[in-house]
C-alpha cells in the first residue's frame, strides 16, 4: 500500500502506520492473477493489525527470478569470446524449479533446478563487432508457462584509442610557467595506464596526473614551475590504453 491515509515506512521497508484519523479503509493483495480485498473499520490506536491470506488459484503464477552475474549491461569488452554466466530460481515464485535458461535462443550450461534450488547457469558467447544485444530467458517449469527474459547489451570494442585535443596546443609560444598540461582522449581509458611511465614531459619534470572519466581527459601538473624560454615536449606512448585494454596505436 503506497497511498493516503499512510504516512510512515518502518524498517523493513512497508508502509504501515496510518493517519490515525481515519478508521475506515480496505486494503487489497494482489498474488498472480488473485486479488484479496479486506475491509478495516473500528482501529483500535497503536494495537490494530491485519493480516490477509491469499489462496491462489495456482501453484505456480510468476516467472523465475534471474541475474547475470558475470557482466553487466552496457559493458565494453576488448575480445569477441566472452562467457556470460549467472543465476535463476524460482523460490519464492512457486517452487516448481527451472527448466532452462537459454542465451538468444541456445540452451545454456547448467540451466536447470528443481523446486526452490539455484541453476547457476553459462554459456560461450561469439561477440561482433560494435554493440551485441543479448536476450537471456529463464523457463520455470510449470509446462514452462512462466519466463523471466533478461536483455544486455556489450559491446566488441576493437577500434585503438586516439588523441582528440592537448592543451596547450602543439607549437604553443608564451605559454605560462605555471601551466598544466592536457590531453582528450577519443574514448574511455584504464586510468591506472596513464601514468609518469606513459605521460612523460622532457627536461626532468615531475608532476601529479589526473585522469577525468566523464571527459575522458588527463591532466599533467608539473610539481614546480616551468623554465623560462624553454621547449618542453610531451609524449605519451603505446602503454596507454583504453577501457577494455585496447593500446594506443602510435
């Protein structure tokens, strides 16, 4: 129940205190496809309690639970061979056990449970290039009247990271001694791969290096001020790379 005359939530997440002016209410359970209304009236304060008992109609009336466990939606991978594992029961749901879980369309390892137990389910996946939309359906085995469909999407990345912008710009002249140096990259990167071994800045600089997610950018501060009219080159090299260990082509 989530509406007026109720109030309050209590620890375990229900809400069960109401406005203690109204006495008369209903409260309807909904179970499957049955539906139990009980009318309320005379609250006593603080001691009233309801309880509802539904007799469904069958034994079995909701699909599996299921999760995927071992990656998630929206994922980029660096190899088009993947193994897609996780869990689907039915406790809880009916108990009748799982039949299968298929991955579009193929049975997968493991797909099966009986009454309230786990199938702890996997499958080898051949990834495409670019995004792979994948459908995972868990059967309970109620005449497998009774699916839980799961959809990912993971997408193949083979495409090399590449340099989008740095700043200051290459050739820049009257640049500040106190300036930082910056790069943006054309997608997301292992941050820990962007390091003093990979960011380098010639003439013995040392400095702290940052790398932002959201822009996908890495920030070089020197730890001193720069030279005056002096060249300073910068060089980032192949052991960068990106989300899915992909390295910089040049």
């Amino acid at each position: 129940v989530d509406s007026s005359p109720f109030d309050d939530t209590d620890s375990n997440g229900y809400t069960s205190y109401i406005n203690p002016v109204h006495d008369d209410f209903s409260v309807q359970a909904i179970a499957g496809g049955d539906t139990q209304t009980e009318a309320v009236t005379n609250l006593v304060a603080d001691t009233s309690e309801l309880v509802i008992t539904i007799s469904t109609t069958s034994d079995d009336f909701a699909g599996p639970s299921i999760a995927v466990t071992s990656h998630f939606n929206g994922q980029a991978v660096g190899t088009a061979s993947i193994t897609l594992a996780g869990t689907a029961t039915d406790s809880g749901r009916g108990g009748n056990g799982i039949s299968q879980v298929t991955v579009d369309g193929v049975s997968a390892d493991n797909d099966s449970a009986t009454g309230d137990n786990t199938a702890n389910w996997s499958l080898d996946v051949t990834l495409s290039e670019g995004t792979n939309t994948i459908t995972i359906i868990a059967y309970d085995d109620s005449s497998e009247t009774n699916t839980t469909t799961r959809t990912i999407a993971i997408t193949y990345d083979t495409t090399a990271p590449t340099v989008m912008d740095v700043s200051p710009v290459d050739g820049a002249t009257g640049v500040s001694t106190t300036t930082n140096f910056g790069v943006a990259f054309s997608e997301a990167m292992t941050p820990s791969s962007i390091n003093a071994s990979t960011f380098l800045v010639d003439n013995g600089v040392t400095g702290t290096i940052t790398y932002t997610a959201s822009t996908y950018t890495a920030t070089f501060v020197p730890s001193a001020p720069l030279a005056y009219d002096t060249t300073y080159t910068i060089t980032l090299t192949t052991g960068i790379q990106d989300a899915v260990g992909l390295a910089m082509a040049s």
